[in-house]
C-alpha cells in the first residue's frame, strides 16, 4: 500500500489521500505525549486479563469512533482497546504504545537490498516512475518485526483470545503477532473494497501470511466485490452508524442541492467539475463537502461553489444529487437516497460494479454534469451496501 500510494503520488494521478500535516511545534508536543504515555496510557500496564482486543480507526468524527462504536459497547470490560494518539485523538480510557510505535522506526539500514534495486528498476520500467523501494523496505520491515515482537508479548500478557482490528493493512504488525500465536483476528470493513484496492484484493485468492481470518462487512455487496486472500472468511454485520431515510424524510430532500465528495487524491480535479456545474446551473446550490483529511486552504473554489465541512451523513440525508470518484460517502448516499455522478477521474473504477448494476452513472467531463443530473437514479437496492446491524456473537 505504501508503495502504491508513493507511485500514484510521484506519477501526478492521485494526491496524499490521508496527508498529515504538523508544525514543529505540533510534533514536539505528540513527542511529550509519546513520553508520557508510556506510563498514563501503557496496555501491559492495563488491569487484565481480557477477552478481546479492539483496535479503532484514528478517524473520529464528532468524537465518534463509527466502526466499533457498538463492538466496544458489546464488550464491554472484557476488552482491551488500543488507540493510536499519532494521526488523531485517542479515545477516552484507551491504551496504546505510540512512544514504541514511533520509536520502532527510526533506527534501520541505509543500504539498498540489491532485490530492492531491482523492484525499483522493474517497476521504473514498467511505469516510468522511480520510487524508493529500498528506502520504504529499509523502514518498514524492521520495525515491523520489532512491533510484531512487541504485540506478541502484550498478547499473551493480557490473555487476548479474538483480536478486532479497523485497517488491517496498516496494522499488519498486530494481525501478524496475534497469528503467531493462534489467536483469532477479525476484521471490521471502514471504506470501500474493490478488486483495484491492495489492502484486500488478491487475484486468484493465494494464501497470504499475515491477513486477518475474518472480514466483517457492511453488506453483502462488499463480500465478493474483490478476490479476499485464502482462508479469510467475510461475515455481514451491516453499520449501526447509517439507516435508510424514511419516505418523509426522503420527500424532505432539498432538490437544488448538489455535494461534490471530495479526497485527498483527487479533489484539485473534482473542484473543477463542481465549477463547471455550477456556471452552467447557477440556480443550483453546489456544495463542495471536504474529506476529513482535507483542509478549507487546499482549494480555491469557482464562484457559485460553496464550501462544506459539515456531517457528511446529515448532508447527503439532505442533498438530492452527489458527485463523486472513490469515496466510500458515494455509497452512504445511495442508502440515504441521492442520485449519484461518478466523476471520470482515477480511481473511478472503484465505482464499475454500481455502475454496471444502474446505480450510479460516468460523467465524462465537468461540463457533462448538468445534462447528466436528470438522468441520475436512485439505487434499487441500496441495503445491499449497508444492511442492518447484527453484531454476531461474541
């Protein structure tokens, strides 16, 4: 994955999808919390054991971890939760080990791996585009290895029998540990799966060290959408964070209101189909609804485009169009009744399958988007991407 995101970023076809940015002054203070979380908020030095543990997404909007919100109710006491301080807020009571996270990874080799070289030079060849391959391995590896170890021994100190974990694939040093030992890991989908994603698409379904042996689903759609490693079972458990509007609350929708959803990779390019739309239907109330990751300061916006920030769930209840390329919000609103615009721009194909089953529609071009929008359709079948939640036995 770090790969593949250095590679789009350097080739100009996607942008930082989830850029981090801090001050001087900004990492001096995360390095004060690292210190002296090894003593406030240290997991071996939690009263165990436990039964479970839970590790969240760093996204929280409103102070709201949606993933495992209703998992860690369930829960209860019986589990242990690890929650990253390092890209957003920990949540209250949480552990974790950031202090070692940070540490584990600045000391490692400066030397190239000649296999490394020669990755770098294949994938030059093949895309024009050189990316430090050698660099990232140098760093990466080791400090998986020495936070696997880590893990390995927090594990069996604190009794862990199932591991819950949000974004495997940036936590493989968890997943890996708690697989050398036995212990169940389990999965909870956050974004959108697709055959083109690399944190769960494997053509031909291999075995792969390291995966999670279940993936617990939003609906049935995310279950063969792409081709899971071997031996990783899906489950749906539907999301206690979104439900369907109901008919008033459908014929309540404002019909002027259009979202453009944006992301890090592409918005710069999103920002000019808005502007087009909004030049050619003025009449139009064009909202231009930021990521999380995102800032207001990042774009420029054509005039008739207003900026939003708000919740992004309250404001698709509310819109009757929304336009978009990748973002898993494309399908919140097709459960919350918006018409839906794909913008042709990359990482579209996230979309095909929608497309292909009527749920959505390409637009080519910014200034095809307000011709498209009366021809725009509603999902058939929107459940299918979101049901209803029914968290399995514990």
């Amino acid at each position: 994955m770090r790969i593949f995101h250095e590679l789009t970023r350097r080739a100009s076809v996607h942008g930082n999808p989830h850029p981090v940015r801090r001050t001087r002054s900004d990492q001096a203070r995360l390095v004060g919390r690292h210190v002296a979380g090894t003593v406030t908020r240290n997991p071996f030095l939690a009263r165990g054991p436990y039964d479970a543990l839970v590790v969240p997404h760093y996204r929280k909007p409103g102070g709201v971890e949606i993933y495992t919100d209703s998992l860690r109710a369930a829960l209860g006491e019986s589990a242990l939760v690890i929650d990253s301080g390092i890209n957003g807020t920990p949540l209250d009571g949480t552990h974790n080990l950031d202090f070692f996270t940070s540490a584990s990874g600045a000391i490692h080799r400066r030397g190239v791996d000649a296999r490394c070289a020669e990755i770098a030079e294949a994938l030059a060849a093949e895309t024009g585009v050189t990316v430090p391959v050698g660099a990232l391995v140098a760093r990466e590896v080791p400090k998986h290895r020495r936070l696997r170890s880590l893990y390995r021994a927090l594990l069996k100190r604190q009794g862990i029998k199932t591991v819950y974990v949000v974004v495997a694939y940036f936590h493989q040093h968890i997943v890996g540990a708690a697989r050398d030992l036995g212990i169940r890991v389990v999965e909870l989908q956050h974004g959108a799966i697709s055959p083109f994603h690399l944190g769960y698409s494997y053509p031909g379904r291999p075995g792969v060290p390291g995966q999670p042996d279940e993936l617990w689903c939003f609906g049935s759609y995310w279950t063969d959408v792409a081709e899971l490693p071997a031996g990783m079972d899906t489950q749906v458990v539907g999301a206690s964070f979104i439900s369907p509007l109901s008919p008033e609350q459908q014929a309540a929708k404002d019909p002027r209101l259009v979202v453009f959803l944006s992301q890090g990779t592409i918005g710069s390019a999103l920002v000019e189909y808005a502007g087009a739309l909004a030049s050619a239907r003025p009449d139009l109330d064009v909202a231009f609804h930021l990521h999380p990751s995102e800032r207001s300061t990042e774009y420029g916006l054509p005039e008739g485009v207003r900026l939003s920030s708000d919740n992004t769930l309250a404001l698709l209840a509310s819109a009757t169009y929304q336009v978009g390329v990748a973002t898993t919000a494309l399908f919140e609103g097709m459960l919350l009744g918006c018409r839906t615009a794909v913008a042709n721009l990359p990482g579209n194909e996230y979309l095909a399958p929608t497309i292909a089953r009527g749920d959505s529609v390409l637009v080519p071009t910014p200034t095809a988007v307000a011709d498209a929008l009366p021809t725009l359709p509603l999902a058939t079948n929107p459940e299918t991407y979101y049901a209803p939640p029914t968290l399995p036995p514990l």
